[in-house]
C-alpha cells in the first residue's frame, strides 16, 4: 500500500498525511557509494523486478547510499555492471541512480537518499577520512551542493520522502589533525548544527522531507541530542538514527544491561516523545541460521551473534522501533578503502548480511524474512487501534 506523503513527526512517531503513524521498515541496497558509483544487482536482475521483490516481501522503505564522488562522475557506467538492464547503458552514475529511485518508488516503496561517503569507497572505518563532511579532498561546500542537488532531483517525486545526511559520524583526519566529532558544541565538528544547516538548505528545495540524522560513534551515540536537539526552520521534520550491530555491544551481553545501553545512548528519546528513532542500520550473518539462534552454533562468534539478535529483536518489538536491515544485497560491488587501497569486497563477493538468493530474485532465508516481518507493522501510534 502506498503510503500517503509528506511524512512528518509527532512525537515519538513518524506519521503520513492524515496523521497516522508509519512505521519504517526497510532495507539498505548497497554499492553506489563505493568505488564505481553503482549499486550491485544490476547485472543480474532488471531494476523493476528488484523493486517489485523488495515490495513483495513487505518492505516500505529502502535506504539507499551514494557518495559525493558519485554524484560529480559523467563518465559511464560500465556495462558489464548493467547487463541486466541493458537500457542504462550509457548513464553516468548519478544517471543510473535515478533510474533506481523511480523503479524503488514505482513500486510504492519510500526511498531515503544516504550520503554515506564522501569519497567512494567502502565504508566504514577511522582511517578512511571521510567521518566528517568534508575532508582534504571534498570541502563543506561540497557536501551541501551534493544535498542541494539530490533535493532537488526528487523535489517532484513524494516517495523520496526523507534523506539520511551523514552515515556514520567518526573520527577523521583532515590535513595533519585527526578531529573528532562533537554535538552543540558549537565547533567546527559539531554535527548537530551542520544536520540543522543542511536540512534547512534542503528544505528550501522541498520543505516536505523528513531530515534523519545519525548519532556520534558510527552512529550509536545520541547522549547529546538531550541538550541539544536538531533544530530546524520546518516544524516536525527531524528523525534520529541510530545503528547497532553485535560488536556494539560486549558479548553475550545480558538482556537487562542491553536494555539500559540501548536506553542510555539513544531509546530515551523515544521514552521522552522527543522524536522519532530510526534505526538505519543493524543486522548478523545471515549465511547461517545459527546467527539468529534457530540452529545450533558451530562456528566462531555465532553464539555471540545469536544473543546479540535476541536482544535486538526484543528490544525493536519492545520499543515498536523504526528499522532498516543492511542490506539487501545477495553479492557486494566493489569497495576500497580511499586511503589505505585496502579492497574489503570485490565485485560479485557474495554478502554474508544479505537477504536475496544468489541471483537476486527471491529471499534466502524463509525463517530470517520471517522474523523481519513479525516487526514491520507499527503496534501503536496515532490511527493505529491497540
């Protein structure tokens, strides 16, 4: 079902044209932020298929990253990357992520821009330079131009409803200095005024977005958003994101001190109907059912895993938390890291996180879709009955 846009915030809820409550559920489609500004998949299923199987299983919304690089490059894409949709041939890389967005949000689906790198490259880590908004090789004005330009590509299509402006916040190097990110404190580090700069310069394009805004430490710290929110010249428009994965977490960590953790960092902004929580990234190895507790483990790390998810899961339902699973992908681009040149993945490496067979063209695992899907419906929120 399509939902009824803009989207907007009251409370602790996101909530559509008519004020009922829209709980996020998606999923990231991985690769136009890395090294050839294009995602994964197309050379094995037509984008509109894709999009159609993304629907089918129950999502309403994919996140779905670039870099800045990427939205600068007019050479084109390789075709060997497209072979699956042989009518792109020809487009640069911000080209073809157009044609991605109108296959996501011809399907219905709600589509989340993410500047997830200001290189390309793969993301993420300390050494990569690119935990700021600018770094040696991209300035600030860089970064807000590329906003400027995503906005007001998508200003007249209603399902590209929000746009998640900085993955990850981290440490970074710029020049000789490694700076660390801070919040309302005013400096030159402070993300909490750059989100509030960028969002109004992306409002002035179109004042209808939801603006989602990550968290310091790859996103699991919201400790400051409590003395100092984002705020922005339209009303009921900023969402929160935090990101969560096992090794966020000592292992085998008890629920109880779980709980308190995820509450102390960021869920006290849910508890105080400050506004809306996004999670926009989390997920285990979905290569083996033992990740999830449905198998005996047997391997290194998976009984760690398998605690780690039950706890997630429990603390998502608990919560009725907006969620984004990463990713979607059954096999990865290629992604470098643009400083070291180390290659985390190369083109069709097959991705242990992923949700779709081999080929692109269904769910891998029943049981894993399973639980995903017992969390997409929004147990409560304004217009939904208790």
């Amino acid at each position: 079902m399509t939902v009824a846009t803009p989207l907007s915030t009251d409370g602790r809820f996101i909530v559509d044209a008519n004020g009922r409550r829209v709980r996020l559920a998606g999923v990231n489609w991985i690769g136009a932020h890395m090294d050839d500004g294009v995602v994964a998949g197309l050379d094995r299923v037509h984008r509109s298929a894709l999009a159609e199987t993304i629907a089918s299983l129950g999502f309403n919304c994919v996140r779905f990253p670039f870099s800045v690089w990427m939205t600068q490059q007019t050479s084109p894409v390789p075709d060997r990357f497209l072979t699956a949709n042989p009518d792109l041939s020809g487009s640069a890389p911000l080209q073809v992520y157009d044609a991605c967005v109108a296959a996501l949000t011809g399907a219905g689906l709600i589509v989340i821009p993410n500047c997830h790198m200001l290189c390309a490259g793969w993301c993420c880590s300390n050494d990569d330079q690119n935990g700021l908004w600018y770094n040696g090789r991209w300035p600030a004005a860089a970064f807000m131009a590329a906003w400027q330009d995503i906005a007001t590509r998508y200003a007249s299509n209603p399902l590209v409803a929000a746009m998640d402006i900085k993955n990850e916040p981290r440490q970074a190097r710029v020049g000789w200095r490694t700076l660390t990110p801070t919040w309302g404190r005013g400096k030159r580090t402070d993300f909490a005024a750059m989100y509030a700069t960028t969002g109004n310069l992306i409002h002035q394009i179109n004042p209808d977005l939801l603006i989602m805004c990550d968290g310091l430490g790859y996103a699991a710290d919201l400790t400051g958003v409590a003395a100092h929110p984002v705020r922005l010249e339209q009303a009921g428009k900023v969402v929160y994101g935090r990101h969560d994965y096992p090794w966020f977490h000592p292992d085998h960590q008890p629920r109880e001190a779980f709980f308190a953790s995820l509450h102390d960092e960021a869920g006290y902004i849910l508890a105080g109907q400050i506004a809306p929580l996004w999670v926009g990234e989390f997920s285990t190895n979905t290569r083996s059912l033992a990740n999830f507790g449905l198998a005996a483990a047997s391997a290194p790390g998976e009984a760690r895993n398998a605690a780690w998810w039950r706890n997630m899961q429990t603390w998502l339902t608990a919560n009725d938390v907006d969620w984004c699973w990463w990713g979607l992908n059954a096999t990865h681009a290629k992604g470098t890291n643009p400083v070291t040149g180390k290659v985390a993945f190369d083109w069709g490496n097959r991705a242990t996180d992923g949700l779709l067979t081999d080929d692109w063209r269904g769910m891998a695992s029943p049981a894993i879709m399973e639980m995903l899907q017992s969390m997409m419906r929004p147990r409560t929120g304004p217009g939904i009955s208790q």
